[in-house]
C-alpha cells in the first residue's frame, strides 16, 4: 500500500489515548509517511477510539462519515477502546477499511501495508492476550506531553468497560519510564502528565511501586513539571501525598481523585475499593500539607439503583469537601459490565437533572477555590493558544490565567499575582519581573 502517503489522526477520549496516537503518529513519520490534518485530503486515517462513553460510539461513525466526503478514496483505520470491544459493530461502518484491537494498533503500519482486501479487515485478539506493555508520549504541544506509565485495570468495577477493552494492569520497568521521561526532556516540553488506567497501581506484583516512580522522576532535569492525571483514593497513600507537597522540587500541587459516588452502599454495588470516609481522609491530608492544592474528582450520576435520598448524600457530602472542580458523567448502559444486571435503572430525564445539578455545584466549587487564590503570587507557564488578543496559562495549582497575548511568553514561566476572576472564570494576572530560579514551580 505504499501509493498512501498522507496519514491522519483523530483521537477520542482519554489522555493516555491521546499518548498512544502522538506515539503511533510518530511511527508513520519514520516510515516515511507525512502526518497531515483531517482536511487536508490524507490518504489514511486513523481514528482512536473510546469507549467510556456512549458519545464517543457515535463520534466514530460522524468522523467515518466526515473522513470519506473530504477524500472518499481514503483508506480508514479504527484502533482504541472502542475497537477492542465491538469489531463487529465498527467493520459494519460504511467506509472502514480496517479494525486493530489492543494488541494490534501499535503494528498498524504493517497490517495497512499489507492490506488486500475487498472486504473489512478486523485483527483483534482476545483481550486475554493483551499482555505487553507499549510504552507512549505525546508531543505536538511545545508546552505539555502526556506519559503512559500504566496500562490496563484489574479491578472491574461494574461500571466499566477499561478491563474488557485494556487488559491486566501492567507497566514497564521504573529504568524504562524515566528513560522515556528522559526522552520528552530532550524536547522543548517543559511540563509532564503522567496517565494510565490506573496508575497507583504501577509495580503490581514487582518490588517497585508509584511512590518510587515519581521519586526517580523528580530527578529527571529538563522537566520542570510533573501533573498526576488521576489518580485512585485507596492507592494516594501518606507518603505519595507529603512527597509531591513537601519534598518533591518538581510535583505540583495538584490531584484528580476518583470519587464516582459520595454514598456507601453505591460504592459497594460500583465494586470500589474504598468507601467515602477514604476519599474525604485523603482531601484533609492534601489540604493539611498544601492548602492552595488543587483537587479535582470525577462523579457518575444516575447509576441503577441510585435513589433521591442517594443523590443528595452525594450532593451534601461534596457540598462539604475542599474540593476544587468536579468532572461529572452520565452513568451510561455498557455491555458486558456487571451493572446493567442490577436492574432499577434511572429514568435519562432523572440522569439529566442530576448531572446539570452537580455541574452547578462544580461551578461554584471551582469559583470559590479561584476566590481564594486571588492575590497570591504564583508561577504559571503560559500556552501559545491565542483567543481575542489573549492567552492563557496555568499555575502549579491548575488555576487558568489569562493575559493580553505577547509569543516571547510562549512556554515561558513567569511569576505572576493573580488579580480578578473575569466573567469566563478566568483569572486575569499581573505578570511580575521576578526571575523563576527553581524547578519547583
């Protein structure tokens, strides 16, 4: 198939999705391939998908669709989560050329290159036989890449579909994830995420672990930021928490925490590993140690059997945890997952009221933890992205500022105070001329 020769991409979902397509983009450069936009009429695409949501499904056929009208002669290539799950469903597409499971979407230039076939290819192993570890990173983005350190859960929670779709949990070594550290170090990338599936659970069933990672990260020069994309209740332990707030130079103050559901008996029918008094332990502490930290947590409304009683126990229970944001989701009905077994579902209309809810409550959580930094100093490394004459950065502690748009400033760090919340909820800043002399920002 060596006629294609511009390929593009389209990723959906996470940010360990978003590592794995920078990573495989890359491998197609270096075959000689040129890495195009989605209009730009490329010969390939490929399209990561997601399966979290039932959103992501349709996504997937809009982008098939909106892929052929700009060149109807292209070849399309379906990898991800999605692609693990339903084959089927996707080889059904009108327009897809080929379906790579788990295991087979980091070899996709060889299964296009030997592609020849009237008929949908689907190459897809069972998720059983999804056991290597592919390490990824993303770059693009002068500013941020995403780190895969972690792969695939063990815990089959009811809700989800990541085991099914991702495989075990596993990871390379901790030598092996610095030296991709080391390797985004090179590049003018001044800020790290790490992301996986489930990434406090890195070193199962080694005598390495989470904690001794991010120790030996905290040595790589060339980074001046490590960001925790997410990271379980039951797996930030003492010692992750006193070491990014208290002895790390380049860990910042930031945690996204998986709460789901702030009412006990659903945590136990979700199969969580911890119950809302860990959760609420676990914010104290942070807040103990740093009480500027940012605290992010994900909650799903409307999973069966939730009844009013239920939501508002989460309602009251966020109401009184220092928490800084909320990502909320939909429960949506997953095949193959144990809850769509328990019966009682909740009305969409019902799911619908409840999510709107807890964004408001999100809204005025995140409005009151920007009140309180008003008038701090703090550092923040400002992003190219330009919008109205301005740009925008983000401290340590996730606070997004904005300023009238100047390139010198681009992935630059400068010491900022922060000033007023605007109308957006963006804070507006005061850049000051202090020199940044450390890492730890």
């Amino acid at each position: 198939m060596n006629q294609y020769k511009k390929v593009a991409f389209y990723t959906l979902g996470c940010k360990l999705n978003f590592s794995e397509t920078s990573t495989i983009g890359r491998s197609f450069e270096d075959a000689g391939y040129g890495k195009v936009s989605f209009d730009d009429t490329p010969d390939i695409y490929v399209i990561n998908t997601c399966s979290v949501t039932e959103n992501a499904d349709k996504k997937c056929r809009q982008l098939v669709k909106k892929a052929k009208k700009i060149n109807p002669d292209s070849f399309i290539a379906i990898i991800g989560c999605f692609a693990q799950l339903k084959p089927n469903e996707i080889a059904s597409i009108p327009g897809v050329n080929i379906v790579l499971g788990a295991n087979e979407k980091f070899n996709i230039i060889e299964h296009i290159e030997a592609f020849n076939s009237e008929s949908v290819i689907i190459e897809n192993e069972s998720i059983k036989n999804t056991k290597e570890f592919v390490p990824a990173f993303s770059v693009g983005d002068r500013t941020r890449s995403f780190l895969k350190i972690q792969d695939g859960c063990d815990y089959f929670c009811t809700f989800c579909t990541i085991p099914l779709a991702r495989g075990k949990s596993r990871n390379a070594s901790i030598e092996e994830t610095v030296e991709q550290a080391e390797k985004i170090a090179e590049t003018e990338i001044k800020e790290v995420v790490l992301t996986g599936v489930n990434i406090g659970d890195f070193g199962q069933g080694s005598n390495e672990n989470f904690f001794k990672l991010i120790q030996q990260l905290d040595k790589v020069q060339g980074i001046d930021r490590f960001r925790i994309s997410s990271i379980e209740p039951n797996l930030l332990s003492n010692e992750i928490i006193e070491f990014c707030l208290n002895d790390s130079k380049r860990f910042v103050p930031h945690f996204h925490i998986p709460l789901q559901v702030g009412n006990d008996r659903l945590l136990k029918a979700m199969r969580r590993k911890y119950l809302r008094e860990t959760f609420a332990n676990r914010v104290q502490k942070i807040k103990e140690f740093s009480p500027n930290a940012c605290i992010g947590a994900d909650v799903i409304v409307g999973f069966p059997g939730e009844t009013d009683e239920d939501f508002n126990d989460t309602v009251d229970f966020i109401k009184d945890l220092d928490v800084s944001y909320l990502h909320v989701f939909t429960y949506s009905e997953r095949a193959n997952t144990t809850a769509i077994k328990l019966g009682d579902p909740i009305p969409m209309q019902i799911r619908k009221q409840r999510s709107k809810q807890l964004h408001i409550l999100s809204a005025k959580k995140k409005r009151a933890f920007y009140e309180s930094n008003v008038g701090r100093k703090e550092t923040v490394l400002f992003e190219k992205d330009e919008n109205e004459g301005m740009m925008f950065g983000f401290t340590s502690n996730y606070v997004k500022l904005k300023t009238p748009f100047n390139p010198d400033l681009t992935n630059q760090f400068k010491v900022i105070t922060m000033d007023e919340i605007d109308r957006d909820g963006i804070m507006k800043c005061t850049i000051l001329e202090e020199v940044v002399e450390t890492a730890k920002l």
